[in-house]
C-alpha cells in the first residue's frame, strides 16, 4: 500500500534515465543559446529566441536541481544522491556561466530600441517584465567582460560567510554544564532552546553565559569575518552605482528603503508595547530581575499532548475555511498526493521547508512528531506550498518564482488563521492561555527582534559606509543598546550579552531580517480582515498567490490593499501584538 506521508520521486522523473536524458536536453541548448551571444541587438528576434531557450532551460532545471536535492535530502548518506545533487550544482554553475551574457548586452542597447523592439513584437511580451527590469536597472548593470568575470567569482563571495560556518559548527567546542542535581547538560546550538526553557533559573543562566561566552572566545575573528562581509556588501554596492549597501539589497527585494525605514520607525514609536510585555514577563515569572536567559521561559503549562497527522491535517482543513471551498479542497488533494515527507527517519535533513518543483508540484520536507509546534508546522510549510501551486499554474517559469518580500505572508496567515480557530474552539483555559503566548512569542521574535536585528544591521552599514573603524567592542555595544532600547528598562543586561550579536548567522546575508518583520505585518493585517470578513478579500488574496513574481512585490501587494511604504500595515500588527498581551492578562 502507498504511502502518501513520503515523497514520490517519478513525479518529477519516471526514471533516471530521463533525469539523464534532461541533462542531456540542457546542455544542448546551452550550445544553441550561446550563437544568440553578440547578436542580441540585431533584432527583437533574436532576443525572443534567445529567451524562448533560456525558459526551456530553466524549466528544465527545476526538475534536475529537485530531483537531486530531494532526494539528497531524505537520505543525506546516499552516495547515489550526494552525487545526483553534485551534478545538479554543477549545471547550475555552467547554467550561468553560459548565459551571463544576456543582461549585459541587452543593458547595453539602447533603451529606445529596447522599448521599440517590445512595441512591435508582440511575442516579446512573454518576457517583457525581465526586459523592463533590466531598463530599469541599466545604471546597476557593469559591462559584459565585467559580469562575466564576477559571475565567476560569484561561488567566492560568500567566503566570510562559509567560514564563520566552519567556526560556528565545527570548531567551537562548548562546555557542559551541571544542573542542581549533579547531571551533566550538554551545552550547544542545538539544544540551546531546551536551556532556555529550563524551570531552573541556574542552568538557563549558566547555560547562557556558557554558551555565549564561547563565542566570546572567538570574538575577534567573528567581527574579522563579519565587517569584511559589510565592506563586500558595501563596495559591491558603490561599484553597481548603488546610493548605499542598504538600497541594493532592498531594491534586489523589490522593496525600498522607505519600506525599510517605515517599517523601524513605526516599531520604535510602538516600542512601549514590548517593554510592557518585558515587565509583564517578569511579573508571570515571580522574579526580582529578568536577564535576557529569562525571556524564552513559558511561564504557563505548555500544551504537551501530542497529535497524530491525520488528525492535524482535518484540524487544519478546518482552521483555513475562511480561504474558501478551492483553496481547501486544493490543499486536501495535496495532503492525499505525496506532497510531504512527513516523519523523521535515518540521515534525513532537519528542519521542514517547501521545494516548488515547476511542472510538477511543490514537494515539503517535515520532521513530524505531532508536538504543538510540528502541527502549526504543517500549516506554514503548505502556506508556502499552495503559494507555489497558485504561482506555477498562472506563471510561465521566469515568473512563477515570488519574492523573499512576499515568501514568509501565505505561510504565516495559515499560521494566524489556524492559532484563531484553536483559540476560538477551545474551552479550555489553560489550553488558551497556552496558544495565546505562543502567539504573542512568535509576533515577538518575528516583528520586534527581527525589526531590532535589522536595526543592527543599518546602524553598522552606515558607519562602514562613512568610514568608520569599527571594532568588536564597538559592535558590542551598539547590540546591548538596541537590547536596551527593545526590551525597557526591567532587562538586566549581563557582560556576556555584548556577544550575543554573534549568533545570528542571517547577519552575513545583508539585510536579510527584515522581511520576517515585513511579513508576519503583512499577515497579520490580512488574516485579520479575512476573519473580519471584509468583502472581496479572499479572492484578492488567492489572486495575489497566482501573481507569482508577474509583477513588482509592493505593487502585488497593493492588490490587497497593502502599502509597506506605509505605516498602516505595522500599526495593525503592533495593535494585534497589544490586543494579545491584553487578552492573555484578561485570562490569568
């Protein structure tokens, strides 16, 4: 009997042979689309032929990096699949290499030619946002000899980045410690959270400062690795004709710095709400102080009943009807077609994730143990499936891929819309008590760290940017003090604190972070008014899903009557954030 809880390879290839036959395909239109190189100028034919391979490759590619990955992925021992996800890398690289000619050469026509060769042929219109985007940011692209030289180099920009990697989870070696009883705890990353969670207030505090202080050991080559990673992101910047670091990294999001600032200068004027939670903490716990070891401690009992899958999905068939009749029977046809790989097994990756497959289906990795947090797993993970489904089946494959500003809403609104329906079904108190923390915990991380991170970030690219020395207890200090500032005036912050900036890995990726902050507001804001039941919503949202990357992602936003350049959107979820708190007090 099939098992529709593991993933189906012959959905992609029915056999490897016509894997092989695919890469085969590839690297022959490799071959023919480089005769297009130099000669897209001489006519609107020649760049629609030109592009008309580059999707049968990239179509193509899909399936080959898939095929490889996944199944590297479910057994990461298995030398036939480490060496399918190779090969897959591999073509990748020769994928770029080969056609990296492309947008410099079209950057370099002449924009009317450009705009004349698109009026009159129509069949140019299939690629024609690509085409627009490239006008748009002529000034941003270098001359060919020069894209193709850094595209070269591209597998080596990420240097400081793999090395902090290597130190992080290779090489820095943390002590154990010694809970009341005499019992050793194994202190480390993996099981930091679990520290953090400890009833006993002396392993979280000892766990902590053993934790964070090891880094502390390595401080100087840290702050080595990481402001090499600003300056690269700086002179990448300015050598693209980039105003600031900041600006490239939020117009390659198809965001702004506007959104960008909006977005901190909205939390901070709302900052009282987290100091309020902070002293509110504090209360629940019954301490004198509160150090940050004290902030992941659940002060109520957690829901500690498990829940078999089956019994999940029905929960979250259920919990998404607020989406419509197509949505849950789409999603009910997935959770039936082998679309997860949903239980731990041997050498399987960590972790959980959604892998669109074009031409095929979107394909997700779980680790299910039926905990509280596995079910909402599911929810999020085929948030970000049907956000797949929707954008393939209404996209051609140049377009069909949506932004990292639109990636983390369709999750995070199944996420909402499911802790809504727990909360409004449930009679039990402390089952309540339980999901509204566990609500106003992940607005915490999501929007008020993320935005305190991103913060960090800007504070320290501009000083890079106007010339200044920074050091690792410079950068110490402007972490403590955002700490500070985000948490009031009740946080004791501790020496070993000034290291903790260390930890996040998401810093080596310039301005990454504040999308989680941009996209729990968005979903925030739009479940809200799904469950308000405001008119025409739904069917603006699942448009939304089926726009893929079809055009800007603040102007797919629009559609459902978000603006991230305003400040309306945050205040929404900062109110929400409040509305939480007031509700969990209501309760205790």
């Amino acid at each position: 009997m099939e098992n529709k809880f593991e993933w189906k390879f012959t959905d992609i290839y029915k056999t490897k042979e016509d894997y092989k036959e695919d890469i085969k395909k590839v690297k022959e239109k490799l071959e023919e689309i480089v005769q297009y190189r130099g000669k897209l100028k001489d006519s609107s034919e020649n760049i629609y032929k030109c592009y008309k391979i580059y999707e049968e490759i990239v179509e193509m590619d899909c399936k080959i990096y898939a095929y490889g990955m996944l199944q590297y992925h479910r057994n990461m021992t298995n030398q036939e699949a480490v060496e399918l996800f190779k090969e897959a890398e591999e073509l990748d690289n020769k994928i770029d290499e080969k056609t990296a000619f492309m947008v410099p050469e079209l950057t370099n026509m002449d924009t009317a030619t450009l705009e004349k060769y698109m009026k009159e042929d129509k069949s140019l219109q299939r690629y024609s946002r690509r085409i627009t985007e490239i006008i748009e940011n002529k000034k941003h692209i270098l001359s060919k000899e020069i894209e193709e030289v850094l595209s070269k180099f591209s597998d080596t920009f990420n240097g400081c980045e793999n090395a902090y990697s290597v130190l992080t989870n290779a090489e820095i070696k943390f002590p154990s410690i010694k809970d009341s009883n005499g019992k050793e705890l194994e202190v480390n990353e993996a099981e930091y959270s679990k520290l953090l969670e400890n009833k006993d207030r002396e392993v979280r505090r000892k766990g902590a400062i053993a934790l964070v202080s090891e880094y502390g050991k390595y401080i100087n080559t840290i702050t080595e690795l990481y402001l090499n990673t600003v300056k690269q992101d700086t002179k990448i910047a300015k050598l693209r004709n980039y105003k600031s670091s900041l600006e490239k990294a939020v117009l390659d999001d198809e965001a702004t710095v506007k959104v960008y600032n909006t977005l901190l200068k909205t939390v901070n004027e709302h900052i009282e709400i987290n100091h309020e939670y902070t002293s509110l903490k504090k209360k629940l716990l019954n301490l004198p102080d509160i150090h940050m070891y004290d902030m992941s401690i659940n002060p109520f009992n957690q829901i500690d009943t498990t829940m078999n899958i089956k019994d999940a999905e029905e929960l979250i068939l259920k919990a998404l009807a607020p989406l419509g009749t197509e949505y849950v029977n789409k999603l009910k046809e997935a959770f039936n077609s082998n679309w997860m790989d949903a239980y731990q097994s041997p050498n399987k990756r960590g972790g959980a994730y959604n892998m669109p497959v074009y031409g095929v289906h979107p394909y997700v990795l779980l680790n299910y143990t039926g905990t509280n947090f596995d079910v909402s797993s599911i929810a999020h993970e085929f948030g970000h499936a049907m956000h797949s489904y929707y954008s393939d089946k209404n996209q051609n494959v140049l377009e069909h891929s949506y932004t990292l500003l639109l990636a983390e809403i369709a999750s995070t609104v199944n996420e909402i819309l499911l802790a809504q329906y727990r909360l409004d079904n449930s009679t039990d108190k402390q089952e309540k008590i339980a999901l509204l923390y566990d609500r106003i915990e992940t607005v915490k991380s999501t929007l008020f760290t993320q935005a305190m991170f991103a913060e960090f970030e800007q504070e320290v690219h501009s000083r890079i940017e106007n010339e200044e020395i920074l050091n690792a207890e410079k950068l110490g200090n402007i972490y403590v003090n955002l700490c500070r500032k985000y948490y009031g005036e009740d946080l004791v912050i501790d020496e070993y604190n000034k290291y903790n900036w260390t930890r996040v890995h998401h810093f080596f990726r310039c301005f990454y972070v504040y999308k989680y902050a941009t996209g729990i507001s968005c979903a925030i804001d739009i479940a809200s008014r799904i469950l308000a039941g405001e008119e025409g919503l739904v069917e603006k949202y699942i448009n939304m899903l089926k726009m893929g990357g079809s055009k800007k992602s603040l102007d797919i936003l629009k559609t459902v009557g978000i603006d991230l350049e305003d400040s309306r959107t945050y205040e929404n979820a900062l109110k929400f954030y409040k509305n939480d708190i007031e509700k969990l007090e209501e309760l205790i």
